[in-house]
C-alpha cells in the first residue's frame, strides 16, 4: 500500500515537470512562434532550437500516465490501465517523433511529422477511454473533472480544425483540463487508500 502511494506522489512530480516543461516551452521558442497560434507539438518540432523542453514535457506526461495506469491495474480497472497505458506509450512517441516546424521552408523529416500525427490522435482517443472509463466502472455520474476533461477533448480538436488561428490556445486549454483529471485521478487515489 505505501508504494501504490509513492508511486502516485511520482506521477504527480511528473505530471509537474510536464506541466512546467509545456508552459514554459514557448519562451524558448523563436519570435515567430506563437503560443495562441501555435501547438504544443509545434514548440516540439523537428529542427526548432529548445524543443527538448517540450519533449521533456511530453516523456513526463507519459510517465505519469504510465504510473498511473498500473495503480489502476492493481485496483482491478483493466479499461483504465490499459487507456493510460496507450496514452503513455503515446506520449512517448509523440516526445520521440517531432512534427515539422511552422517556418516554411525548413528541411524536416516526414516519416517522423506522420508519426508525431499517429501518436498524437491515438494519444487523445486513449485520453477519452480512459476518463469515461471511470464512471462506468464505478456505475455513477461522472466527476466534474472528468466530465470538463471529456468534454475539452471532445470539443477544442475541432475548434482547432475549424480556426487554426487559435489551435494553440484551444490545446492549452484542453490540456489544462486534462492535467486537473490527472491531478485528481492522483490524489483521489492517495484519499481512497487511506479510508
């Protein structure tokens, strides 16, 4: 019991790291790039100088959800791990596979741009199983974190498609919403344990 909750004060360094590491990556960024306009991935990207402050971000993530989706084996949630664990093995890849940089003209490698795509999607589908995988275990009306994390997730990819002027800003918001699930999927572990 005392390493499941070491384990969960882990995830949350990670989940913090990550954090930092996202929120503090567009500063490092070139004057061209811009966090309303610009991806998370794109402070990332292949080529750009301090990308490894993202990609840090990115692995860090992937860590805490790694963590957190064994915690959720032990517990028996065998959707929920397995979720977490396609988010984490995702985040890494999206860490490992940088997509193109923003500036035209800009040599990048396309393999790594498709890559950086298909863990990014699969990244965010596994997101969604994994906060709807809650409730239906538990049999009870989602908690207001999962469902404002479910419905950003739902929602800003579209907002994104639609006005790529503000694909940054949407993504920051949705991933605001998914670090407080994270947050909570955390603490509310460390809470249940102890009663």
């Amino acid at each position: 019991m005392e390493s499941g909750r070491s384990s969960d004060r882990i995830a949350a360094i990670f989940l913090l790291l990550s954090l930092a590491a996202l929120t503090l990556a567009p500063l490092a960024m070139p004057s061209s790039y811009n966090w309303i306009d610009h991806t998370t991935s794109e402070s990332a990207a292949q080529g750009v100088p301090n990308a490894w402050i993202a990609r840090l971000g990115f692995a860090s993530w992937g860590m805490a959800a790694l963590l957190l989706a064994a915690r959720k084996l032990r517990m028996g949630e065998k959707l929920g791990a397995a979720a977490l664990t396609i988010f984490g093995v995702s985040m890494a890849g999206a860490a490992s596979f940088s997509t193109k940089p923003w500036e035209g003209g800009s040599e990048y490698s396309a393999f790594a741009d498709q890559a950086h795509t298909f863990f990014a999607s699969t990244m965010g589908m596994a997101f969604l199983i994994a906060v709807i995988s809650g409730p239906a275990v538990r049999r009870e009306r989602p908690h207001w974190t999962e469902a404002a994390a479910f419905l950003a997730a739902l929602l800003m990819p579209t907002v994104m498609a639609v006005e790529p002027t503000v694909a940054g800003a949407a993504q920051r918001f949705m991933f605001l919403f998914a670090y407080i699930w994270f947050f909570h999927q955390s603490v509310a572990a460390t809470t249940t344990r102890r009663t």
